[in-house]
C-alpha cells in the first residue's frame, strides 16, 4: 500500500486509485499544499536522487509552516550589524523575525543605542556579520578584528560598481589579501532597493540564499 506523506510531514496510508480523492481533500483543507505519494519502498517516486527528495518534502514542509503549522526548530544564527544606522535599525528588527539572534556594534558610546556592543565579540560559524557604512573612520579596525573570528559570512554595505574602501582600509592595517578576500561586497541580492528597508530585505534575502546553497531569483 503507497503511503501518503502530507505537508505536515506526517504519514498516511491509502488504497490504489486514491490519489484524486486525497489530493482533493487535502487542497480543500491544507490551503492546496500538494501531497506527496510514497511509493511501497519508501521512496518518492520520480525522483532522481536524494537531494530531489529532500527539495521535494521540505517544500512541502514550508507550505504546511506557511498555512499555519509549527515551525520546526532552526538552526542557531546570530545576525552582527556594524555601526548604527537606518538600515542596521530594519537589519535587526527583520533578522529577529527571521530567527536570528541580533547583535548591534557601535564603537562611538555618543551614537550607540542601549544594548550595542562597543567592539567586535567573539564571532563563531552561527554568525552572518554586516557592515552598514562603509564611511566610518573604524571601518578597517572593525573588519580586521571581524576576520580574526571563524565568521560564516562577512560583508560591507556599498556600491559594487567600484573597490569598497574596506579593501584599501585593511590593506594599510597588514591584512593579507586573501582575509581580505573573505569580505562580501555586495552584501544582498538585486532587487533594486534604495531605502532602508528595501535594503536590509535584499541583505537578509542574500544571506538566506547563501546559507541554504541557493542563488536567489526566480528560479526553482
């Protein structure tokens, strides 16, 4: 007997020649999430390789989240804004949204809000760290001891038609180039932001694709 595998994961059992009925209830009831029929050995059937597999079921998985159902656990992030600024404001209000924990950095105590930190803290490879003006005098300071930290991804704030001052910054500090290299520039994906907002959606779009391997667009 095939086995049904809905979008909340769970497991069913149906008869042969079910599908129609199954895949109607369940459009009526699951707000048209699509089933997925297990075949006897478990299996899904037409699928390539494990990797389709999992695509296959985690979708499915994110439409049951997105009608309703209980998130499952994610993994530990931690989302580090460099220098307060409009757009680490929505960096940090959409990251804990996105289940980040969210970090401020602010080395000048007359700009810094509650809670920022004065200095870089410890970063491990849970940590997405962004740079939110490349002006500031301790852009290169900050980012040297940013690159001193197993950070998973690192990137600065700026126009990618020309050099970041970032590079020229580390540079005069001793950084060898391939730390340097380590720095992302542009940080967020291309969807033609320009206000704070629009910003910090097409940065935090970015470093989702990036951390689940994909490139982000509308492509599936």
């Amino acid at each position: 007997t095939p086995r049904i595998m809905d979008s909340t994961g769970g497991l069913s059992h149906a008869k042969p020649g079910d599908r129609s009925s199954w895949t109607k209830s369940h459009e009526q009831g699951n707000g048209g999430c699509a089933l997925t029929f297990l075949p006897p050995g478990g299996r899904l059937g037409g699928m390539a390789n494990h990797a389709e597999e999992a695509d296959a079921v985690a979708a499915d998985a994110a439409c049951a989240v997105a009608h309703g159902a209980a998130a499952p656990a994610g993994v530990e992030r931690t989302l580090v804004a460099v220098f307060a600024s409009p757009v680490a404001d929505y960096l940090l209000r959409y990251g804990g949204d996105l289940g980040y924990h969210a970090v401020l950095v602010e080395p000048d105590a007359a700009r810094a809000p509650d809670g920022a930190l004065p200095a870089i803290p410890t970063l491990d490879a849970t940590v997405d760290l962004v740079v939110t003006d490349h002006h500031r005098a301790e852009l290169g300071v900050l980012l040297r001891d940013a690159l001193r930290h197993p950070a998973r991804w690192i990137g600065v704030l700026g126009n990618p038609r020309h050099e970041g001052p970032h590079v020229r910054a580390l540079g005069e500090l001793g950084v060898p180039p391939e730390e340097i290299a380590r720095v992302h520039r542009p940080v967020g994906l291309n969807i033609g932001s320009r206000t704070p907002p629009e910003i910090a959606v097409a940065t935090l779009a970015g470093l989702l694709a990036d951390r689940n391997g994909r490139l982000g667009g509308f492509e599936f």
